[in-house]
C-alpha cells in the first residue's frame, strides 16, 4: 500500500532526519491514507527508494489534494503573469521592439552572445576529436564579415520542429569520447508557429540566425517562411484554436501536401482552426469529418512563408483552448511525458528539463524562460532563493512548504514538485541521471536518462552534498497579489 499523507499531515512529517526517511516508511494502510508509525523499510521499486508502482500514475497525487480543481491562476492572471515576464525578465524577447533596420552592432551582439569559440576539447559520434580545422570551418560559416552595416529585419514562422544550434552546423559535438547524449552545440528547438527575427545568413546559405521570443541562436533556414510583420504576428492571433494537450500530436498523413504531412506539434503549441471549412471538401485528399481542420506555415520554394490546411485527427489530445491551471491538471500533464527519453536542448524531438517544465506550464497558456539558469532567477515569478547561508533548517523548511507544480532548482537541473508519498517529498523531473546512497552506504548512479519520478531527500548531487544542499531557488506561479 501506498502511505501518501494530506497536506497537514506532511507538515508533520517534515522534521523526520534524512537517515530516517531513507531508512523506514509509513506502515501500510487503507490506500492513500496516513498510517501513523514508521516500522517498515522503504519500499523500492526498480531501485528506487521508496517508489511503488502506482506512484507512476497521476491518481494517487491527485487523491491526496482537498484542492486538486481550483484554479491557480485563472485566464486573466496568466495573461497578468505573462506580461510580467516579458516586462521583467531580460532572457524574454520582446519581437515587436527589435527595430525595423538592424544595425551590424546588434546582430553581432546576438551572435556573439551565444557563438563563442569553444576552450574544451570536443569530440565526434566517433570519439574523434574535432579538430582545430573544423572548429575554423564552423567559424567561417559564420559568416560575421558579411554582416552589413544596416538590413532590414526579416520576419517569419517556423514550419517544422528545428534545432537551435550554438553554430550553424549539424556536427554533433561531445565533452568525452563515447558520451554521446549532451551535443554541446545543440540550444533547444522550435516548434511550428513559433514566430522568429532572422537577423543573420550563413556563409553556405544554408542555416540562419533567428531571435524567438524565449531564445535566439543558428537554426536550417529549410525550416522558416519569411513573410511581413503582419503575416507573421497575424498567425493564430484569432480564434478558434486547437491546443495540443498530449505530450505530441501529429498531423495526418498526406502525399498531396508533403510539407504538412505526420507533423509533429508539441504539447502547448497552439494552431488556428478553420471553423467555416466545407464539411464536403476534402483536406489534402480527405475528408475531415474525423478531424480538425488546421492552419499551418509552409516554406515556399523561394522561402516566402504560406499558409495551408492540414488535417489534426480527433484521436489526438488537443483541447479548444489553453487548459485551467490547476494541480491536478498540472500532475496529469506531467505524466504524460513519463518515461520519454532525455533530449539534452530537445535533442531526439524530445526536451530536457526546462523544457519539460516550459511545455508543462505552456499547455495552460503559461509563458516561462527557455533555461533553468534564466528560469530559477526570473523576477516575473514568485521566487525563493537560497545561498550558502542557509542552513539545512531553513532549506527543509521550504520543501516542507512546496505545493504541487512548484519548481525546485540546483545548478544546471530543475524539478517540478508531485507531492509526498513514505515519508518522503517526490519529484517528476526529465533527468539524465541521478544518485543515492543504498542500505549499505553505497552511492548508486542511476541512468535515468529520461522523464522520471523519484524522491528528492535521497537524491545525491555528490558523496557529501544532497540535491537539498544544493538548492538554489524555488519558483512558484501564482497569484502576485498573495505575494
């Protein structure tokens, strides 16, 4: 049985020494419920401490809140909360104020920021090390010579999820020989309808330098429609829509239009619906009563962007709108990325773990910044920092505090909070690994390498120093009047 305590309840529990809660659990009861001794070992499942099997689903989570359907925020506070990050946070791009000719001193400065020549060594899918003449070659493409003294800035959509890349490259690039995962010039991605500045052009022709509203960096120019100003922002500015809920939806399949065809959109991406469609007139060879009839970017031959139907089967999890931000939806949307592969800057077309956090919270319509460094110091958020000065005290104190959907930060990782179950405060996080000690005082490496759900106080950032020590903020999204 599964002792999962209400939210008064684990207050008590709080003050329980990390060798306890590695050590026992709360003794078996009715499901769901408190039991009040600790007398048994941790249960383990898959060698995790303290998991069970039906802590992999949402329902218990979900049981376990008195207030698991009350809004967090309701239409009017996100867009309240929105506008304050993109008033407040610097890492936010606002795409209306980049001006109408950009000068060569802002282009480079963009470049620049995230182009820096590399000061490790680096090494191929093959273990080779890139060489001083690669490294040169990348360079070059990037073509900063060429950069005018003024242009005039393009805008455009994304027509297919894209890499962002620190280079204008495909080379994947890793730290070590054989760790193959963490391509350190891979950024994030974009999605479909995801309006861009193209500020720059490659030496080949082949890859540009956009600015998106969270993020800005080298993306294949194949993969954007440029248009007018009015194009671009117009794009699904008016209703109806369909919001994807699941952890992906892809369109139908389509010989006639292979730009549309088995495209892959996000949860949270929102696409515009074509509500007065003819119920007779087929979509791309078909009829669309079993589907949705969409509106999505194209690429034209000479690059100008376009705007096509696509058919979005039923069978796919959308919504007509962004979803009510409350905890139990929030719990449900996690778990649908359970288990998906970690994707270091949206490597593998999954994401990592600000972006797992990012599409979580955009599914409700939530704007957040692209990275965890960038996210765990927002100003637009509901932030609680933590220094070398505070003590284990204070630190314990505030993940006694944690309510579900808060974000929790270490250096380089954030998590997002489930609930607690054995005695114990649980995350759900997309991680490449984790470590804990076993019931020998061994420090266990985990390959997780994915979306997974473990507790947080045994969670080891190294021999002597534990996720909680290394906390460095936690981030809430809630009402700012509460503040």
């Amino acid at each position: 049985m599964i002792a999962i305590p209400t939210l008064p309840q684990r207050r008590r529990l709080a003050p329980l020494s990390r060798a306890l809660i590695l050590a026992t659990a709360l003794c078996a009861g009715p499901a769901f419920a408190l039991s009040p001794t600790p007398v048994q070992m941790a249960p383990t499942y898959a060698g995790i401490i303290g998991l069970e099997e039906a802590l992999l689903t949402p329902q218990p989570w979900i049981a376990q809140l008195p207030d698991a359907d009350t809004l967090i925020l309701d239409r009017a506070g996100i867009a309240a909360q929105n506008l304050r990050m993109r008033q407040l946070d610097a890492s936010i791009i606002d795409l209306h104020k980049l001006p109408a000719t950009l000068p060569r001193t802002l282009v480079r400065e963009h470049i620049d920021a995230i182009s820096s020549a590399p000061t490790r060594t680096l090494y191929d899918v093959q273990g080779r090390q890139v060489s001083a003449t690669q490294l040169q070659a990348i360079a070059a493409n990037l073509g900063l010579e060429a950069i005018p003294a003024s242009r005039p800035i393009q805008y455009g959509l994304v027509v297919h999820r894209a890499a962002l890349r620190t280079f204008p490259t495909d080379l994947r690039v890793f730290s070590s020989k054989g760790d193959t995962d963490i391509d350190r010039f891979q950024e994030s991605a974009l999605f479909p309808g995801d309006a861009v500045a193209v500020l720059h052009e490659s030496a080949d022709g082949k890859w540009v330098f956009v600015a998106s509203e969270r993020y800005a960096a080298w993306m294949e120019k194949r993969f954007v429609g440029t248009g007018s100003a009015d194009q671009v922002f117009g794009y699904g500015k008016e209703g109806p829509y369909r919001v994807i809920t699941g952890a992906t939806a892809t369109t139908a399949y389509t010989p006639e239009e292979p730009r549309v065809s088995n495209l892959q959109l996000e949860m949270g991406v929102r696409v515009p619906v074509l509500a007065d469609w003819p119920a007779m007139d087929t979509v791309n060879g078909q009829q669309a009563h079993a589907a949705h009839v969409i509106q999505l970017p194209v690429r034209n031959d000479d690059g100008s962007l376009a705007l096509v139907p696509a058919l979005l089967p039923r069978s796919q999890e959308t919504s007509d709108d962004y979803l009510p931000l409350t905890r139990a939806n929030l719990i449900t949307q996690a778990f649908k990325f359970l288990g998906e592969r970690y994707g270091w800057g949206h490597s593998y077309d999954t994401r990592d773990c600000s972006g797992f956090v990012s599409e979580i919270y955009r599914s409700f319509g939530v704007l957040l910044p692209r990275n965890t460094s960038a996210q765990a110091i927002s100003p637009a958020l509901d932030r609680l920092p933590f220094t070398d000065k505070d003590d284990t005290a204070a630190r314990e104190a505030a993940i006694a505090d944690l309510q579900v959907g808060d974000l929790v930060y270490i250096p380089g990782h954030v998590m997002m909070m489930l609930g607690t179950a054995n005695g114990m405060t649980w995350m759900i996080h997309d991680t490449s690994g984790g470590s804990w000690f076993d019931a020998d005082g061994k420090r266990i490496h985990a390959q997780l390498n994915g979306v997974s759900v473990t507790p947080l106080e045994p969670m080891m950032a190294s021999d002597t120093a534990s996720y909680i020590d290394r906390m460095t903020n936690i981030q809430r999204i809630r009402p700012q009047a509460t503040k």
